[in-house]
C-alpha cells in the first residue's frame, strides 16, 4: 500500500526537479542569446564592440585562428537589437549605449586583454573610446576610425590607445607599383595560412646586445625574422633598424615567423653566444 504512495510521489517530484531544471536552462540560454548576461568576473579575454554583420564575424574568425585568443573568450558588445549572432564562438552583450560603464562592466571591459572597438561612426568610435578609457582597462585598446582626423584626435588624448585605419587606396597604389605587394601584405595578416607577424617583450633582465646579433638569432634558431623594433615598448618604433642598433630589456621585438612563439620556451644567454 505505502508503495502506491511512494513511486507516484517520487515520479512526481523527480519530474518537476526535471521540469524546474530545464527551466533554469532554457531562462539562461534565453538571457545569453539577449545579451543580459554578466561577464564582468571574466579576464584575460577579447572584447569586439560593435556589430557590423559579415566584417565583424570576419574579425572573430581571425580572431580565433590565433591560439592565444582562441584559448581565451570573446565577448562581443552591440548596441542593436539583436541575439547574439555566433553563439557558438562567442559571449554576448546588449545594452543601449556604449557610453553607459555598466554596459561596459557586463563586458568585462576593464581586465580584458585586449578591447577592439569597431562603431558605425567615427563619432561613435571616440565617444565609446572615452568611456572604456574610463573604466582604466589593463588590456591593449585598438581603434577603428575612418577619418585621419579621428585618429590623430584620438592618439593625442590616448597615446596608448592604437588606430587603425582602411589602407585600400594605399594598397591599390603600391600594387601598381610593386605587383604582388598586396599578396604579402595579406599573407602576413593571414594566421591560419603562412607565416605572419607577431610581438614579443624583452625581459627586463635581458642583457642589452645589437640587433644584428639578436636577428641572426631568431632565425638560425627559430626560423624567424625580426621586423623591427620598440625601444621601452613607447609607441615609436624602427621597421628593418640598422644591425647596430643597441636592443635591451623592456623592449619590443616585432618578428615574422609560422607560429607564435612563447616567450617562456626561449633561453636569451644563447644570443649571447650569436656571432
């Protein structure tokens, strides 16, 4: 008798822990795909903000061809009215304005490693850049602006914020007068397809050596080649410095190799020993 109690009762309450879990489930599923969801205990990540349909999903493709971003999230920010459009490659916030911090903090804006803010004007791509700016990210900033102007404003306020700018004119011009530059420009920015660029920081212990030695290094011993240079890791740099040039600890090597290579895997006494 206690039996035909005991079964109905432990169905009854298995099937609405069932029903109460998936309900659980399907509410935050529903809040991700919104953007309501808070990110902001997240670090180390990549922040993209702003949409613009098949150029940003682009920029999250070659986002993850890297290993290092790959291993890491990606939190994409909009402020359209739209689900999250790659669930299955990234994180999702929607908010009204990119200058609300809140917005900003939900993203994780400010221990991101690195924030891309990508916004349909030049206008809109300053105004969001004061406000991350606001937040005091550790990360790098890159901004997209259209207008030379934009970026020159931008820089003067934020030396460290970096500009990119559209170089198809610039391009268009050098292929006519070099043919197959465009080829090893876009190769270069290609991670999944030859060699491309990459940045590396000097140890502060590292001992001070030209550059010469230090490129004979990385390519006799790492098939990589040095591109140029960052003294202190200031925003000036050489491209191609002379051989002689003095390179010590705390500053920045750009290099050209297959792959990244990590900074913890090299033994700096073997340049040393470079002739």
């Amino acid at each position: 008798m206690i039996a035909l109690w005991v079964i109905p009762g432990g169905i009854a309450l298995f099937a609405a822990l069932i029903g109460k879990t998936t309900g659980i489930l399907v509410d935050f599923w529903r809040r991700s795909m919104r953007g309501r969801t808070d990110y902001s205990d997240l670090s180390g990540h990549t922040v993209v903000l702003g949409y613009h349909g098949e150029a940003t999903e682009l920029m999250v493709d070659k986002l993850l061809e890297d290993d290092a971003t790959r291993r890491a999230e990606i939190v994409l920010c909009v402020v359209k009215d739209i689900e999250n459009p790659m669930p299955d490659k990234v994180k999702f916030v929607r908010g009204d304005s990119f200058a609300q911090p809140s917005l900003l903090q939900r993203a994780g804006v400010a221990t991101a490693n690195s924030v891309l803010i990508y916004a349909e004007s030049d206008e809109q791509a300053l105004a969001t850049a004061f406000s991350v700016w606001a937040l005091n990210p550790v990360g790098h900033v890159v901004v997209h602006c259209e207008a030379e102007e934009s970026a020159n404003l931008l820089k003067a306020h934020f030396p460290r914020i970096e500009c990119t700018q559209g170089m198809a004119i610039e391009m268009l011009v050098r292929s006519a007068q070099d043919p197959g530059v465009s080829k090893i420009v876009n190769e270069l920015l290609s991670v999944s397809r030859g060699p491309t660029q990459y940045r590396l920081q000097l140890p502060e212990t590292f001992k001070e050596q030209p550059f010469g030695q230090l490129m004979n290094w990385f390519k006799t011993k790492h098939d990589a080649t040095l591109l140029g240079v960052s003294k202190g890791g200031r925003d000036e740099f050489q491209l191609n410095p002379p051989v002689a040039l003095p390179v010590a600890g705390g500053d920045v090597l750009y290099y050209m190799a297959s792959a990244r290579i990590d900074p913890a895997a090299l033994n700096w006494t073997e340049t040393e020993e470079v002739a």
